[in-house]
C-alpha cells in the first residue's frame, strides 16, 4: 500500500480509476469490484454513450458507423473525465483517439487489463452481449489482429498493467486496490 503525504496534491488531482484493455479483459466485473471495496461510483464509458446516442452500441455501429460512435465515445470520455472519486470502465476502442487518454489522465490512473486472445474467444463464445467489432466468422482473427494494434497503445498509456487472462475478477481487483486505494478520495465522495 501506498503512504501519501496529507498535503500531497496528487490526492485531490486524481480520484479515479480508469480500465482500459480489450473487449472481455473484465473491466466491467473488475470496476464494479474496486468501486464496492473503495466507496467510489463505477461509470461505464458504454452506457454514457448510449445515454448520448438514445440507442444501443450495436444500434450506433448497424445505423451510424464506428466513426459516429468514436465521435460519442470523444463526447462521453469528456464527461467522465469532469468526475471524480469514479472507477471508469472504457470501452476496449478508447485508445483510437488519444485525446481520450489525455482527458482520462488529468484525472484518473489509468490501468491496463490485459488478456490474451484466445481468452477474449473463449469469452466471447460463451457471452450473449453484442461486439459489434467481432462480428463475421472470421472471429479469431479478427480479435487476434485488433489485439496486435491496441496492444501496444493500451501498454503506452496505462500506469499500471495487470493480466487477467488466468486470474479470477478478486485477484485481479486486488491488485489494482494495493496500488490504488491509498489515493481513494474519501472528500470528494
Ligand atoms: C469496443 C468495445 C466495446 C464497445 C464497442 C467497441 C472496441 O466495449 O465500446 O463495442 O472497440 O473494442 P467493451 O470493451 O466494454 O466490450
């Protein structure tokens, strides 16, 4: 764990935890974990996204394009950046455009969950939730090449780098706590 100076000016700067990785890395079961044990509010970049659109992710990919939804994804990251004491899942795409990171960094540690791919296929396989990006029988392919060029972005721009891929959702949430909790913002809740 750890020890931060009172007056230490990183405290109040950053409150929060970003998760960013690949579809499946479990950004969603590991913040809502790290929120639960630190008292911070989880916010999913997703569900702002679709609270801007009106409609579903799929619905934005099938009627607009991945181009209108990255532009709702810029919108949405600027909004979670503006809270604080948050745990933020990102969605796996947010390393497209690094204005999102910038945003993101000012006031989140940003974490890294990675996996491997063929864990990502065994997720997805057994997943009723719709990835656009995975659709076409070409699955394992296409998650194994999307993963050789965000890779090395989402090793870039994160802090902290934690592999999900054999660790159970406890494990890995216990993790990012020993690093992270010291910096729980208990003021600004
Ligand atoms: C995407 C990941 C999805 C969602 C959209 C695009 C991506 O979120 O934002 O389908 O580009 O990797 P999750 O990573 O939460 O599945």
């Amino acid at each position: 764990m750890i020890t931060i100076p009172k007056n230490n000016p990183r405290k109040r700067e950053k409150s929060n935890i970003a998760l960013i990785g690949f579809m499946y890395a479990g950004k969603t079961s590991v913040g809502k974990e790290v929120a639960g044990v630190l008292g911070k509010k989880f916010v999913d970049t997703d569900d702002i996204i679709e609270q801007i659109a009106h409609k579903s992710v799929s619905k934005i990919f099938e009627e607009e394009g991945e181009g209108r939804f990255r532009e709702i994804e810029i919108e949405a990251v600027k909004k979670v950046s503006k809270i604080a004491n948050s745990v933020i899942s990102c969605g796996g795409g947010v390393v497209n455009n690094k204005v999102n990171i910038d945003r993101l960094k000012k006031s989140s540690y940003v974490v890294f969950l990675r996996v491997s791919a063929q864990a990502v296929f065994v997720r997805a396989q057994k997943d009723k939730k719709d990835r656009p990006l995975l659709h076409g029988a070409d699955k394992k392919i296409r998650i194994k090449n999307l993963i050789e060029v965000r890779e090395p972005l989402y090793t870039a721009y994160s802090d902290f780098v934690v592999d999900t891929t054999d660790s159970s959702v406890k494990e890995v949430a216990n993790k990012i706590i020993a690093k992270f909790g010291a910096y729980n913002d208990s003021k600004s809740k």
